[in-house]
C-alpha cells in the first residue's frame, strides 16, 4: 500500500526536519508540506527534500492567489531540479479570510483561476515560450532560465466543492481531498473515477498513543478547529450528514473558543473523518478509508506529548519496518 506524511502546521521547522530524518529511513510513497500562516511551502520542501532522497515531495498546498503563475512554476521547476524530479505541485484556493483578510488580495472567480494557472505552469514548465492570453491572465515572451529535469510536473489540485472536484477531474493528474465523510468520499471517487482515472489523495487527522483516550482528545480538538476556523469545510460537513454536530461545534466556539468545544465532537463524525486510537485502531481505520478508492493515504501527523517519540510510534505503526 503506498503512503504517505504529512507534516506542518503543528510542529516547528526544527520538528519537521527531525521527523524528515525519521522518514528517510522508511520508504514512504511521498512527504507532503502544508504551507498556511506559518513556514513557507517551497523552503521547507526545499530542506525536507535534501533529508529524504528517495520519496516524492508535495506541496499541499500552495494556494494560487499569492503568487502569480509564473512564479510558481519558476518554484516547482526549482524545486524539482533540486530533488532530481521528485516534485508533486500541489495547488488549492486557499479561503476566503486568508486571501483577502491575510494576503489583501481578492477571492474571485476561484475555477477560472485555478484552470489558467494551471495552463500557465504547465505551459512554462514544457519549456516552450509561454504565451498565453486568458481571460484573467495576458502572459507575453516568457521563457524559464533554467532547465527542469522534467517537462512535465505532476499537479494534484485540492478540492472540496463539486464544481472544483470536476475540474479536478477535467485538467489535473491528481486530487488532494480532505475532511471527507467517508461514506460521500467513496461516492465521490467512484463517481469520479469512472469518468477519467486519476491519482485520488486524501489527508487524514491522524492521532497514534497507547493511550486511546488521549489520540481520541488530540483528534476531536483538531477536527473542531478545522471546523471553528473554516467556513468552507462547516458548509460541506453540514451538506453531508453532520449538521446538527457541525451547529453546536461551531455555536460553543463562538461562545468560549477552542477551549471546549472539542468535547461536541461526536464519535460518528470523529470515525467518519479521522484516524485515531491505538496503534492497532489506526491500522484498521486506515484500511477502511483505503478501500474507498484513495489511492494515496496521506497521514497527517498530530503529536502527542513529546513530538519525536510520538512521530516514530505514528511511522512505524502504519509504515512498518525500516530499510
């Protein structure tokens, strides 16, 4: 079974480049770098990619409002020069508060723009003079310096709503889902799949301890976090089946914050939406979503208690034996 980590938004730079050290003595299918309002994607891929020589390295995600097209694909034909082709670009919108509240720019027309940018890459990425005229992006006589070890990089798009799941399926090589119900997210793969076959992704909460109850605290306080601060996955989830549970959740945050609202996590959403438990839980949980039709698990890493003895109990649970 092909797998893979991904690590970010909870650990530190220094974490991450421990926990790379880590990987680089299993063989896992690719290692993925959220970039949000913390590090910066392409340099921490940057420095994971020179610790892990042989696994894939994926953006997930580099949002597509702050950076035009042509300076991402300048970084991915970097990046992949860099890691001797190992790059997988990933690439989202991002959201509404973090682009225009964050980054002061515009959240507008998300699907247009995200089909030009990809175009763009692609097209610079070849090699061949980009010249491209869109009805958002005018590109004249531009032409990369350096030559990437690949004319082509594959790009995973994440997606969430289903006018961007058909593009997905439309223009990418991949798709990179998350906080899916399980039982939509096997509809939606099945569905999908047989229009076009692609590389179906999902990130998953993951939380891994002896200690059941403690991996089950560390996963309900993630999900409603995610389900606090964004707008985007309360709408889909609330569509789906957990309307009731994503109310509450998102009613008490707006009354006392983070603090408790964690405890409103049912166990049907926490199992239709995370990995958690014990060791042997995991591995069964892990195998439930697999059989949905992803492809590529992407495990993302929640530490418990002390961030290097719980990343190796995480890796050698689902990942097994080193090198």
């Amino acid at each position: 079974m092909r797998i893979a980590y991904s690590l970010g938004s909870l650990l530190s730079v220094d974490e991450i480049l421990k926990c790379s050290k880590i990987l680089s003595k299993y063989s896992p299918d690719s290692i993925w770098i959220p970039e949000t309002w913390g590090m910066e994607g392409t340099s921490m891929l940057t420095a994971v990619s020179q610790i892990v020589k042989n696994s894939k390295i994926g953006s997930s995600i580099i949002n597509i409002y702050s950076r035009t097209p042509s300076l991402i694909a300048m970084g991915a034909a970097t990046l992949d020069t860099l890691s001797n082709g190992r790059l997988i670009l990933g690439l989202g919108t991002s959201s509404e508060p973090i682009v225009q509240e964050w980054h002061g720019l515009e959240f507008s027309q998300p699907i247009q723009r995200m089909r030009e940018y990809v175009e763009i890459i692609r097209l610079i990425i070849s090699g061949n003079k980009a010249n491209y005229y869109g009805k958002l992006f005018h590109i004249k006589n531009f032409t990369l310096l350096i030559k990437p070890p690949r004319k082509k990089i594959p790009i995973y798009l994440a997606a969430i709503n289903q006018k961007m799941v058909e593009l997905t399926w439309d223009i990418a090589d991949g798709v990179i889902f998350y906080l899916r119900p399980i039982s939509e997210l096997q509809d939606t793969i099945q569905k999908m799949q047989s229009k076009r076959k692609i590389d179906v992704t999902s990130q998953f909460i993951t939380c891994i301890s002896e200690n059941e109850e403690q991996a089950i605290e560390r996963a309900k306080k993630t999900l409603a976090f995610y389900v606090s601060v964004g707008k985007i996955y309360r709408e889909f989830l609330a569509k789906n089946g957990f309307a009731k549970e994503i109310h509450d959740i998102y009613d008490e945050y707006k009354k006392s914050g983070l603090r408790t609202n964690y405890k409103l996590v049912s166990n049907n959403l926490l199992d239709s939406l995370t990995i958690c438990g014990t060791p042997e839980d995991c591995k069964k949980k892990l195998g439930k979503f697999v059989k949905t039709g992803v492809s590529l698990p992407i495990i993302q890493f929640n530490p418990i208690g002390e961030v290097t003895k719980s990343f190796k109990l995480l890796v050698s649970t689902l990942s097994g034996s080193k090198n």
